[in-house]
C-alpha cells in the first residue's frame, strides 16, 4: 500500500519514487488526460471485477483445452487473493509468478492485483542464482512456480525465509519428473480450499511493477502506479478495439456489455511471454480492459504452426509478436500451409501488433500480401515508457524503424534542449505520459533515467533518434550497445537492418569487438536461411551500398541461430561472445 507522501518502496526507502509519488495527484494521471471521475477507481482488479458482472457467460482465458469464462475468472482470481491474504500477505506484498503463459498465470496475477499485492513476473529462463536473485531483491513473500520449473525453486528456497507461501501448478509432459518443494500446495489444492476473498476498495496509486532484464547489469523492477497504468493502456486499447475512450472507470463495463452483446468481443493471442512487458500488455492486460477473450498457446517456445491453427480454431482477431524474429516464422509456416496441403484461414485477424525489436518493411509487406486486411502496430518503447508506434496496413508506405512520435515524448540533446526537426542532430528519446515512479531499491538508477525537464516529468530508457522535418522519429538503436569505432558512433539495430534486407539472411545481430586499428571493430553474427550460402564479400557490399562505409561489418561470422531471448530480444552478450570466439 502507497499511503501518501510514503515510498512504493518499503524496503528500499527509495527516496526518488517518494519525491515523485509526493508530487503526483492523488487519484489522477495528469500525463495522459485521464479522468478518474466516477464511483469506481481505474485499476485493474477493479475494471475486471465490473465487466465480469456485465458478461459472465463470455470466454476470458484459454489455454489447451480449457476455457474459463469472464465468471470462472473472476471466482478463480479471488480464491487466489483469499489464499495470499491467509497466508499473511496483504497490500504491496510481492508475489512471484515463475510460469509459462497460462490460465494459471493469469489468474494468479489478477488475485494479486484483487488483494492489492504486486505480481513479480519471473523470467522462466532464469536459472539457480537469477532466479534467487529476482525473488530476494524483489522481497517476495509468495511464489507460484510451473512444475516444469520445480527443480530450480527446490535448489534456492531455503536461501529464501521470507516466503510465506509456496504453489505449484502442474504442467508436466508424459515422461517429465516431478520435483518435490517441501512445502510447495497444489494450485487446484489451493482454488478448492478458499472461498474467493471479498471485493475491497482499492487505491489509483497502488504499485504495479515489472521486472526488465534491460541490456546491462542485473534485472531491475520498474514501479508504475495502477491508476495511470490502467488509465495510459485503456486510452491505447480502446480505439484500436472500435470502442470509444471512457470518461471513467464506471463506463467501461457498459461499453463492453454492449460490444459483446453486439457479437464483438476481441480474441486475442499473446505469442510472446506475458512475464514480459509485450505480451503482458499488447497482448493480454490492453484487449482483456476491453473485455476480450485471450488464447495462450501450448508451446514452451514459438511454434508457428500451433499459432495458425490456435487462430482458426477461435476465430482469433488479434497477435501479439516481437518483430521479424516471430513474423518471419509465421510467414513460412502460412506458405507451408496444413499438412494436408490447405491454407489456414487467416480471415477472423484484424492486427498484429510488435514490440521490442525490430519489424523491417519487407517482412511487415511480406505479411500483408498473405493476410490483406491486417493492421499491424508496431510500438516503440519498452518497459520504461513509451515514445511512437509506426502503422501498416495494404497501400501504406512505410519504412522500417520510422515512427510517429506519441504526443508526449521528445528527443533531447545532451544539454537536455530538444532536436530540432530537420536538423539531423542526434538526441535521446524521452518518454512522457504515465511514467515509472522508479526503480525498485535504486534511487541512484532511478535519478538518471526519470528526470525532470522544464518542469516536465520524462523517462529515457535509453533509446537514440533523430527528428525528421514532419516530426516523425527516425529509431537508431539503444545507447548502451553503441559501437565506437574509429571515432565514429554506429547504433547496430541500423546495420542489422541493412544485414537482413540481403536475400538469403535469415537473422543478425550486430556486435563491437576490439581491434587495434579501429578501437572496436563492426561484426556482424549472422543466421542463413536454411538451405542457403551467403558470402561475407556480398553482405558486406550490400551493407556498403546503403549505409556509409564506415558503418559496414568488418566482418561476418556466421551461426545456424542468433541468441535471442523467449520474448525475441537480442542477446547481445551471448553474440558477442560468439564473435570473439570465432
């Protein structure tokens, strides 16, 4: 519980998130325009219980086999919540979810939204260390673990004595060991022994965090209050659902009544994981605030073949991906068609939308000239703010990383003035609108990256742009894997673009090693399309022929798969590592 003017942060005093709490108003978001008007606060738990009682009936969560309805979510999340609430937690308690995407998932982090707890999405990668890592620094007091995963909580939990409650839910396949957690319950256990806990009222400033791997150091939690981060997704969401933008929180309940009676709920699927920001939000928390239906598929990874045939089988209206490393995929799997030789019927798919890395032009057209009437939104942020959104659509020009800049953000110069349109000068990228309040248990972290400028409150995850004419952005890459070599400044995502529009590249990734000559030297790790051989001389050349020479690999070292993360980040250190060792 945020009481005011007291940090988020509890345990980390940190003295950044109370200056910031201390000047945002009570009960409103004056970022993103919202109003919090009405009897009923905009928070999540609050949102969802409201349109669980309009449309009970309606499909709210599917995974396999098993749908539960809006009703059946709603009850499950509450028996979760009660279960917290006996166990000893209760408001800004942490819980940690250590799962895949699933209805577990799902309903667990809506029981801890209902008791006013913060979820601590877990990324179900991590190993011993980072996982003891994560769950210490984030002072969890519960955790809800896949049996998959039982092995590594088995090996940190006794170096964990705040943990008050431990659940496990069964996902193992036939020939999988179980692992015994002492003391771990049985999620069904757990759902049939606690009658669902009773709605409370709640606060617009309650915490909600999201843990970011980022590009350097450890994982870091990024602190948002509910109120704005319900208000900034659903003023995101509601239009691209054909909805108009509530006034408050009390309206929107009727407005997904009316959608749903009228046969028009969304369904959606988030490809990537929900314990990361893209699929959690574009593909889960946004659509379900507008009363949608959301599919998780099966798969522990991406299977291209189970997305289509999931989007035929519930007439899905909308994916969620992470660029070309997820597009490309699809578009080989929807050429390669069923295996009785039919096409999949792609005709429910209203949008596609992208988050993360990069989503080139040729891939975007390549999927428009499959699927003609799909919109695709490709957002430019990450978990710390967002700053653009390009759109495709059949008959739009666009060009890859080009993006036009939400109202509120700007590009700063090192002296903190803004670029000029026009001029060419390269700045940093700031976020404005709901932004985070912090870092959790960093304040020295915290007062780099959400500052104060004129007045105005912005955050710079770290991103570089430059401002063309018309003021759209033009994106560089991350500031933090910015090449220097031979005193000149390359941003790799602008090589991997020039890599990867070469026939035949499949993927790439664009890494710094040192060199005597140039101080680091350009290179480019490199996947083929399978079955197909490339020449380093032709990559090079082509890249030459785009971009100014300096900014060309060095050299290319090629790999049958780029390292790259569940969620299709870049695992830049892994790709470098490769680089030196080849």
């Amino acid at each position: 519980m945020i009481e005011s003017g007291a940090s988020p942060n509890t345990a980390g005093n940190d003295a950044r998130s109370v200056q910031i709490a201390q000047q945002r108003p009570q009960g409103d978001d004056r970022h993103t325009g919202a109003v919090y008007g009405g009897t009923m606060e905009m928070h999540f738990a609050t949102v969802w219980e409201s349109i669980a009682d309009v449309i009970p009936d309606a499909p709210a969560i599917t995974t396999g086999d098993t749908t539960r309805t809006w009703a059946e979510y709603d009850d499950r999340g509450a028996r979760m919540a009660q279960a917290f609430t006996a166990a000893g937690l209760g408001p800004d308690s942490k819980v940690g979810l250590f799962m895949y995407n699933s209805n577990e998932y799902m309903e667990t982090h809506y029981g801890v939204f209902k008791m006013r707890g913060v979820a601590i999405n877990v990324n179900y990668r991590y190993l011993d260390e980072e996982l003891w890592y994560l769950l210490d620094n984030s002072d969890s007091e519960a955790i809800v673990f896949h049996a998959s995963l039982a092995d590594r909580v088995a090996r940190v939990v006794d170096r964990l004595p705040n943990l008050k409650l431990l659940i496990v839910v069964d996902d193992l396949l036939n020939g999988e060991e179980w692992v015994d957690v002492p003391g771990a319950q049985a999620y069904g256990d757990v759902i049939a022994a606690n009658e669902p806990m009773e709605r409370i009222e709640r606060r617009e400033d309650d915490t909600y965090m999201l843990y970011t791997g980022g590009t350097t150091g450890m994982p870091k939690g990024v602190m948002y209050a509910v109120g704005g981060s319900t208000a900034s997704l659903t003023a995101s969401g509601y239009p691209l659902l054909g909805m108009e933008l509530p006034e408050s929180a009390d309206q929107m309940a009727p407005m997904v009544k009316q959608l749903t009676d009228a046969g028009g709920q969304y369904t959606s699927i988030p490809c990537a994981p929900v314990m990361h920001g893209t699929g959690c939000w574009l593909g889960w928390f946004i659509p379900m605030l507008g009363g949608a239906h959301i599919v998780n598929l099966t798969a522990r990874s991406l299977r291209a073949h189970e997305v289509l045939e999931t989007v035929e089988r519930h007439g899905v209206n909308g994916l969620t991906i992470v660029g070309d490393s997820f597009a490309k995929p699809l578009i080989k799997a929807l050429d390669e068609g069923k295996p009785d030789g039919s096409m999949y019927d792609m005709s429910s798919i209203k949008m596609m939308n992208s988050s993360g890395v990069m989503w080139t032009t040729e891939v975007k057209q390549d999927l428009i000239d499959r699927i003609e009437q799909v919109i695709l939104i490709d957002a430019m942020g990450s978990t710390e703010g967002s700053m653009g959104t390009q759109i495709t659509a059949k008959g739009m020009p666009t060009e890859t990383a080009k993006f036009t800049k939400s109202p509120l953000a700007k590009v700063f110069n090192e002296d903190d003035e803004e670029v000029v349109p026009g001029s060419g000068e390269v700045g940093m990228v700031a976020a404005g609108g709901n932004i985070p309040l912090g870092y959790f248990k960093d304040p020295d972290k915290s007062a780099r990256t959400f500052r104060v400028i004129d007045g105005e409150h912005y955050s710079f995850p770290g991103d570089f742009a430059t401002v063309e004419a018309d003021g759209t952005l033009v994106l560089l890459g991350r500031g933090s894997q910015v090449i220097n070599t031979g005193g000149e400044k390359v941003f790799p995502e602008e090589v991997e673009e020039a890599v990867k529009r070469v026939e035949g590249v499949l993927d790439c990734l664009v890494v710094g090693i040192p060199d005597e000559k140039f101080g680091n030297a350009v290179t480019a790790v490199v996947s083929p399309s399978p079955g197909v051989s490339i020449e380093a001389a032709t990559i090079i050349a082509s890249v030459k022929s785009n971009l100014a020479s300096f900014k060309a690999p060095k050299t290319i070292v090629f790999v049958d798969q780029i390292p790259r993360a569940p969620n299709g980040k870049a695992n830049y250190k892994a790709a470098k590592q490769i680089a030196e060792a080849a």
